[in-house]
C-alpha cells in the first residue's frame, strides 16, 4: 500500500449481543453495501460481546451477483496474518489480511464465513435490523461456492462488523451513529432506503466533491446513558465511532430511546440536562481527536404505537429542549435539523402522514430518504 494512502471505512454494522442464534459447522453469507469504491479492501469481524473465543475456518469476499450467488471470477480468499482460518478472542476483533478486489461505489458484496464447530445460543449478532437478506447454509462449508445452498435466509449480520478500502489521500469517513431510526427499522428489505444510504447516494453522485465513506453505526434501542440492548452511546463511542479507520466526521442520532425509557425503569427516566450532558462528552470525544461532530434533532414521535405509552407530554417538553439544546448550544461543530425535516407543520409532535410508517415512531420508506436528503453535503468538504 503506498504511503500516501490510507485505511477508510466503506461500511459498518455495530457489535451487538445475542438475540437466540446458533450455528453448527455452516456458512454465513451476508451482503453488505458499500459506499466508498476501490481497489483494495479488508473485512473485519467481531467477537466484542462474546464470552469465547469463536472459530473461522474459511472466509471469502467477492462481488455479489444475486440471490445466494457471486459474480464469477470475483471470489477472494480472506487470510488472517496469511492463514486462511483464524479465532476471534473473547471480547475482540479480528481484520482480515489485505485483498485486491476492484469494487465501484455503491457496489454489493458477498462474505461469506464458515463456522465449522458447534456455536450455541448466547452469541453476539450484528446490528439486529439488517434489513436485508443473508443466508445461513446447511452443514457444510460453502465459503467458496458460486451459488451457496440456503438452509434458511436471515435478516442480521453475524460477526461482520466492517468493511475497508484503501482510499486516496484527502478521502474522509462519515460514521452515524444512532438507534434503529438509523438502523431504519421497518424499512422495506433490500430497498437500502436507511438514511446513511441516501447520505451515500448523493455523495457519490456529486461532481467534484472530496469522496467520504459512510459507515452506518445504528443500533436498535441505543439510549445515550443506559445499556438496553448492547452498549449505551457513551459506553460505544470509542469502538463504534473513534476507532473507526478514516473517520473524519460524525452524526450524531441519539437520546429517542432514553425518552421513551421502554423498561419503565424509574431511575432510568431522564432530563433534559442529562441528555446534554451525553451529547456534550461526545462532542468533546470527537474534538479531542480533531473529528467534526454534527447533532441530529430528534424526529417526533407522538402518541407512537410501537410501544404504546412510550410518549407523553412530559417527554415531550424534554425532547423540545434537547432539539433546542442541539441547534443553539454551539457545542457541535453544525446541525442536521431531521425534525424539521419531517414533522407535521400542523402537528409538530408528529411526523408528517407521508414520512410515518405508521407506528409514528420509524419513517417510512420516503422519510428514511428524507432524512439523507436534508443534511447539507456542503458539510463535507
């Protein structure tokens, strides 16, 4: 790799703990979109939540050509310090060995991992909402195979955590960090409508601007102060945003979840101030390392149906002030106004009908790619 060079990020999931999952001698093969193109690229896995150290005994990264299947002549070995099996630590990651595979921007990539001992439930799955469709095979490893035999599709990431490209100098790194409103829960599958998506889209359609990769760090159920499902986005910061390779800007999406407080949890009901206090550690975390950090306001979502109760008033007011926090407090380097965005100028507790799933809580297909559409690319370069 030339010196002038250097790592950037193309896509991510982020680590999250098991949901019920269990393999026994299969192959994984996900399908992960990149944003950033180029000539050489790396895979990351993770272990961060698990308790043992896991097994990969092949794994194979190629263009994907649909369905289960690869274009052919695109199939590369991944090696791991030059072997073509390694075993994640407890805890850890691991980073696959450099491979030259020529890959546009926007393209669609299949990896695939062979498991090859028996796996029981209590494993960390990637990013819960996929939203796209990956397969497990039956018993056997089908690492290399053009078309993998499906033994059942899934809609999350095992272990995939990160894509990597090598990048021309001056190319940046956009994480998102967020819940599942960046996750874009009850998004239409294989659509690709999450706003880290469309944010992508524009970027590679503008002429003559600096290239970026978009790393989606969304997580279903996020709060800013509290652990729900993974770790809180103070907790995560620095694996899922800081260490990310390239990372040059961040957008910050969170603090619905530490509203609606879905365990009614007493002592986990929190104030406006609270919040601030999260979002202004990680604006300092960010400037610390010389990242520019936008604030997102926070979307309306009254009276939402996914969990009914979960909005009120009160929780209201302290939205309000969160979001005016956000767009006056001067502690974030601009703003990305995704509430006014796509509430309801009548209603501006709710969403506008267009932009509503209909839980009023998620977006719709159509608000999804509105929230890409309101961030300013001026932003970047």
């Amino acid at each position: 790799m030339a010196t002038d060079t250097h790592w950037v990020g193309t896509w991510t999931a982020a680590p999250a703990p098991a949901e019920g999952v269990a393999f026994s001698n299969q192959t994984l093969r996900m399908h992960p979109r990149i944003s950033l193109g180029g000539q050489t690229l790396r895979v990351r896995l993770s272990n961060a939540h698990g308790t043992r150290p896991i097994t990969v005994g092949a794994a194979h990264v190629a263009l994907r050509a649909g369905g289960a299947g690869i274009v052919p002549g695109s199939d590369r070995v991944l090696r791991f310090g030059g072997a073509p099996s390694a075993t994640i630590a407890a805890g850890s990651l691991l980073i696959s060995d450099p491979v030259e595979l020529a890959v546009p921007p926007l393209a669609d990539l299949s990896v695939s991992v062979h498991l090859p001992g028996d796996l029981p439930v209590s494993l960390p799955v990637i990013g819960r909402y996929a939203r796209q469709t990956n397969y497990v095979s039956p018993p056997g490893d089908f690492s290399a195979a053009e078309v993998m035999p499906i033994g059942r599709i899934a809609d999350e990431w095992y272990f995939l955590c990160g894509v990597d490209v090598v990048a021309a100098p001056g190319t940046g790194g956009i994480v998102a960090l967020g819940d599942s409103l960046t996750d874009a829960n009850i998004s239409t599958p294989d659509a690709f409508c999450r706003w880290p998506d469309q944010l992508a889209r524009r970027l590679a359609a503008r002429p003559g601007g600096l290239a970026f990769g978009v790393m989606n760090q969304g997580l279903g159920g996020n709060r800013i102060l509290h652990d729900i499902r993974g770790d809180s986005g103070l907790r995560r910061f620095d694996r899922d945003v800081l260490a990310q390779p390239g990372v040059t800007h961040v957008l910050v999406m969170l603090g619905t979840n530490d509203l609606r407080n879905r365990w009614a949890k007493p002592e986990e009901e929190v104030t406006a101030p609270q919040m601030i206090a999260g979002l202004k550690q990680m604006a300092l975390r960010a400037h610390t390392r010389g990242i520019r950090i936008f604030g997102c306001t926070l979307t309306p979502f009254a009276y939402e149906t996914f969990l009914v109760g979960a909005w009120s008033p009160a929780r209201e007011a302290v939205r309000q002030a969160v979001n005016a926090w956000i767009r006056e407090g001067g502690a974030f380097d601009a703003v990305v106004d995704f509430d006014q965005g796509l509430r309801d100028p009548d209603h501006p507790s709710s969403m506008l009908p267009i932009y509503d799933c209909g839980d009023h809580l998620h977006p719709s297909d159509a608000g999804y790619n509105r929230m890409g559409d309101v961030i300013d690319l001026g932003l970047f370069g």
